[in-house]
C-alpha cells in the first residue's frame, strides 16, 4: 500500500532523506519548487553503446521544441522509442531521465526524449500537442539516426505516460480533430499540428510506467498526494479545470476510443498512489480488445524503474519492459542485456 507521504519515494529516488512535502498552496508556489536536474554525462560504459546527441531541434508549433536522441552503437536500422518525461506537466526534462533512456538505447533502440513545453505558461493542450509533433518528426527523421519508423512505440512515465496514452489517441484515432464533450461543463479540445498535421505514424506499442492516467481518480482518490492535484491541475488545465477532468485526452482511462491503441504495457509499483491508474486502464484496455500486459512490481514505489540500485525487483522489471519491447518491435535477441 502506499506510504504516508511522497516523501519516501523522492527521498530514494534522489539518493538523500527527503523531509515530508507540504502541499502547494497555489499555482505560483507550484511552479516555484521546479527543480532543474543537472544533466549526467553518460559513463564510459554507457558512451561505448550510446551516442547521446544533446538539444535537438525539432522545430514544432513555435519552433523552440527540442529533444535528446539516443542513438544505439550496434549496427541497425533499429527500431524507435518516443519516451515522454514525468513532473506533472509542470517540471521535469528529458535531462532528468538520461540514465533511463540511455539503459534502454543500449539494448538497440533509437530512444528520442521530448522537452514537450510545461504548464502553467503552456498549458493544455500545449504539452500535447509537442508530444504528437515530436512523434510525427521521430517517425520522418528516424531513418537519420539509423531509426526504423515501421518498428515505433511511444513511451512515458507519471504524467509523461499520459501524454503517451494522448498522444497515440491522437494518432490512431481523430488527428488534430475536436473531442467530443462528454458532460455540458466539458469545452472541445482541438489539437493543432503545425507543419507536420495530418502525418500518418504507425505505432506498434505503448509503454506506460507508473502512469497518471485518471485526473478526476486522482482529485478523488489522491493518497500521498492529497492536497497536490487540484494545485497541479490548475497548473495544467486552469482554474476551472473540473470541467476536463474526464476530456479523454486529459484522463486516457475515460477514452471511448481505447480500442485504437496498439499493445500495451503498464508498470507500477504495488505502493504507488497511482496504482490504482494502471488497474483500471488495463481493465478498460481488456475490455476494448487491445493486447495489453500488467505488472505489479511488490515494494516499489513511485519512479522505481529509474533507480535499479535502490529498489529490488527494479531491474528485473526493466529487463521485463526490454523484452516485451523486443517481442513488440522485432528487436533481435542478441541485441537484449537487460535494461537498467
């Protein structure tokens, strides 16, 4: 079950005792704990089976979307990896998750990690909308960086698994297309695309770690975060946000359209707050007909994929989530070392 308070995952996550968290009292003291990650070079190790190529232009709605790309040393054309980034929409880079993204290049996939724009300056549907760019230019540019887009998945952890789930919504459903208001109180989102609107992408699979996947679940069921998510989706939706908490490109769970999704993969700890995000979405997954595979990882907590060397079962999971890729994306069984 959950602990008390998020302090217990953060602190392992960051490596250091991290005190309990107060819950923000406002948009603005939300956006005033951003912690910018120093980015970690990667190690000899990892340099030997990586080339990281840093800010990345991708250009997108205001030309100012980057990403870092993670280009395999084996001889390829690989298959591609489109990973998302956590932080609530309003913090956190594709810096932040290098290691990560680096451990799973490493096993032969070219692995893009998109710096999509953060709440509250953009908000929604902003960040989306540079997930589906960022997607769209991976699937056109791959081939540049030895990628084969026909073998493409998209990827995100916490809040960056949402924007996954949307993201290949967007592609394998309506496009830049209205959704449909499910209540009175709900307003139509329309996506914008830019130069690349209307760019048809394939994706054969969906990764979705530790994922928030229900808005209105999360205000109504918080756990450690109480107090958090209404601050955190004024941020993301604005002030008036209770209107979109069921939009299905804001809740993927409440989705009518779940059965356009290709095979899925959940991962989430059993004392996570957000378990009960992935329960629900492979019970709603299940019953749309799409392939989908759940693990529950027992005494993980919140981002324990990303620290291997804290958590026990952490690593064998990550080699869990490779092969599962490998089967999804036709990855060669040479090519596999167990992801970390």
């Amino acid at each position: 079950m959950p602990h008390s308070s998020k302090a217990h995952w953060q602190s392992l996550f960051r490596g250091e005792p991290v005190p309990d968290i107060t819950p923000p009292r406002s948009v603005e003291e939300l956006v005033g704990r951003r912690r910018k990650p120093v980015p970690a070079p990667l190690t000899d190790a990892e340099a030997a089976r990586v080339r990281l190529h840093e800010d990345v232009e991708l250009g997108g709605l205001d030309g100012a979307l980057t990403a870092e790309i993670y280009q395999p040393r084996l001889p390829g054309p690989h298959p591609v990896l489109m990973y998302v980034h956590g932080g609530g929409w309003y913090t956190g880079s594709p810096a932040m998750d290098r290691r990560y993204c680096a451990s799973i290049a490493a096993e032969g996939v070219l692995v893009v990690s998109v710096g999509y724009a953060l709440a509250p300056e953009h908000p929604y549907p902003r960040g989306l909308e540079d997930c589906v760019y960022a997607t769209r230019w991976t699937a056109k540019n791959a081939a540049a960086y030895d990628g084969d887009p026909a073998r493409m998945a998209v990827a995100g952890s916490s809040a960056g698994a949402n924007l996954a789930a949307g993201t290949a919504l967007v592609l394998h459903d309506s496009g830049e297309t209205a959704t449909v208001p499910r209540d009175p109180g709900e307003t139509a989102t329309v996506l914008r695309g830019g130069d690349l609107a209307g760019m048809p992408v394939s994706l054969s699979a969906l990764l979705l770690l530790f994922g928030l996947l229900d808005a209105h679940r999360w205000v109504a069921d918080p756990k450690y975060y109480a107090g958090e998510p209404e601050i955190t989706l004024a941020a993301y939706l604005g002030p008036n946000f209770t209107g979109r908490l069921r939009d299905p490109l804001v809740s993927p769970v409440h989705s009518p359209s779940l059965h356009v999704l290709p095979a899925t993969y959940l991962s989430c700890g059993d004392e996570d707050a957000l378990l009960g995000h992935s329960l629900a979405m492979t019970e709603r997954l299940a019953a749309a007909d799409v392939p989908v595979t759940l693990s529950v990882v027992p005494n993980a907590d919140h981002e324990f994929l990303k620290i291997p060397e804290r958590v026990e079962g952490a690593r064998a999971e990550n080699e869990r989530v490779v092969r599962w890729l490998r089967d999804r994306l036709g990855l060669p069984d040479q090519a596999i070392g167990g992801a970390s």
